[in-house]
C-alpha cells in the first residue's frame, strides 16, 4: 500500500463526506445552521482548503447518519489529513497547485507519464534537472539548489518498502538533446538505465522511436496520469507548458486524456528495445 499522504487523506474526506451529504439530501444551509459555520468556510470544508476539528467533524458525521464503520474511517483521514507532508517545508517556492501535485504523486498507486523533450522529473539526475532551472527566466538562481532537492526527495518513492509503479513515455529525441551538454546528458542517460534495471517490475521507460508516424500526444507537453489505490478516489491527470500548470480531474477529460495516452504507448518500442535504444545513446553520447 502506498504511503499516507495529508494532501491524498484530505481529498478523500472531502469527497466522501461531499458524496454523503449528496446522497444523504441534505443541504448546505440545514450543515451551516447545524454545525454554526459560514457557507464560505463550508465550501473551503468541501474544496479541501480547510480541514474540519475533530469535535466538528463528530457532530458532522452525526448529522450524517454515518455508521461506526465508516465513521472510524473518516476520523482517520482527519488525522491523516492534518499532518505536514516533506513537501510542505518547500511550500515558499511552489504554489498551491504544485504543493498538491506533490501530496498527490506522494500517495499515489501508479504514475504514468509523458515528456515531449526531457526526461521526467522522477527519472532526472541533480546535474539534469539543474541544467533545466539554471537558464530559466522565472527561477531565481538562489532557489535552483532547493527546486533540484525537491525533485531528488520526490524520488524517494520509486524505492522502500511500497516502491511507486512509473511508466514513462519518452520521444527519442529526448534521449539526444545535450540539455547541460554531452558529459551531463551521458550521466542521465546511464543513470535512467540503472534505475529501470534495478526496478524491473516497477519502473518501464518506453521510447517512442523516429519511425513513428504519428500520435495523439505529438505536441504535448508534460502530462502526468496519477492513480490511486483507495477505490473512492479517481485518476487525475497534471499538466504542465512553459507557463501554465494544473490538475484536471473533470472525468470525461482523463477519460480522453487516458485514451491517448494509451494510444501512444502502443506506438512505442518495447521496454527491452527502448532500454537498448538508451543504451546505445549512451554509447553514441561523447
């Protein structure tokens, strides 16, 4: 099972006492009246800016009609929920949206991924990632050293105990484009090679090769598809250009967004020929 996650913890509560309160036909105005809250903080309840007390959180559930089962449960996600993740003490640097991002890959089941020009960050070696900040015109110098530590912590779940399942999608392009230059671009190269080899049943980077005539996600930039074990929770999807970023989790969205990511890994080489095309760009990357 993967981690806990406060972000991931925070969600499901949420949605599920948004579902219950649905289903339960009770409206927000009888909860407000009831609990002594503004219909502002019960939005900020419900969108997961804010995270109910204990004792309110009690008398919510009451009022729900919630069995002692399912109430258990919830009283454990409020305390799941608030707790601070790792990624919390990098919250000067990153927004919101990036902070959720963060809690939600933290929690995940399974990661899927596509890159249209580098390697995904959860693969990207210190020396890799750095090349990427340092000329960027939004990234003060001073907080490259803290974006590439970050990055390194985030892959601290490709390992452990419940090591986080990683499909990647990558254009062959990316494994030839000097980002730092030949020696750096050859260290991740190698170093992308060692990781696959050394998590064979969890971590697949699949190439898609220049012969390829054609995909959906031609043009695409980052995208990332993030699942989740606990079955309340539905696939959400990241993505990311040069100055936009966010999470969709519209169901018809991911659905289509899923669809063509599925089409574009059957256009890809296999994970064994795709680990010998690295390979042989490393060979080739002088």
């Amino acid at each position: 099972m993967p981690p806990m996650s406060p972000v991931v913890a925070g969600w499901e509560l949420a949605l599920r006492l948004r579902e219950r309160r649905v289903e339960a036909g009770i409206n927000v105005r009888t909860i407000t009246e009831e609990l002594g809250f503004s219909r502002n903080y019960w939005s900020a309840v419900e969108n997961e800016r804010k995270v109910l007390s204990e004792e309110s959180l009690t008398k919510l559930l009451d009022l729900l009609d919630i069995d002692q089962d399912e109430r258990r449960e919830l009283l454990a996600l409020r305390t799941a929920a608030k707790e601070r993740g790792w990624w919390s003490r990098y919250s000067a640097l990153f927004d919101g949206e990036l902070q959720r991002l963060f809690g939600l890959e933290f929690g995940a089941s399974r990661v899927r991924c596509y890159e249209s020009g580098i390697i995904p960050g959860l693969l990207q070696t210190g020396d890799y990632a750095r090349a990427i900040m340092a000329p960027s015109v939004t990234v003060r110098s001073v907080e490259v050293d803290q974006r590439v530590e970050l990055r390194l912590r985030r892959q601290e779940r490709l390992d452990g105990d419940h090591p986080l399942p990683l499909t990647a999608v990558i254009g062959e392009a990316t494994l030839r484009q000097q980002i730092g230059g030949p020696a750096v671009l050859r260290r991740q190269l190698e170093h992308l090679a060692d990781v696959i080899e050394e998590h064979p049943e969890t971590v697949e980077v699949r190439v898609i090769p220049f012969t390829a005539t054609a995909s959906v996600l031609f043009g695409a930039s980052t995208m990332c598809l993030i699942d989740f074990e606990r079955p309340r929770l539905p696939t959400v999807v990241w993505q990311e250009t040069v100055t936009t970023w966010g999470l969709i989790d519209d169901p018809d969205q991911v659905r289509d967004i899923a669809k063509s990511y599925d089409d574009a890994l059957q256009r890809t080489l296999s994970g064994r020929d795709s680990l010998g095309t690295i390979h042989r760009c490393i060979k080739e990357t002088v």
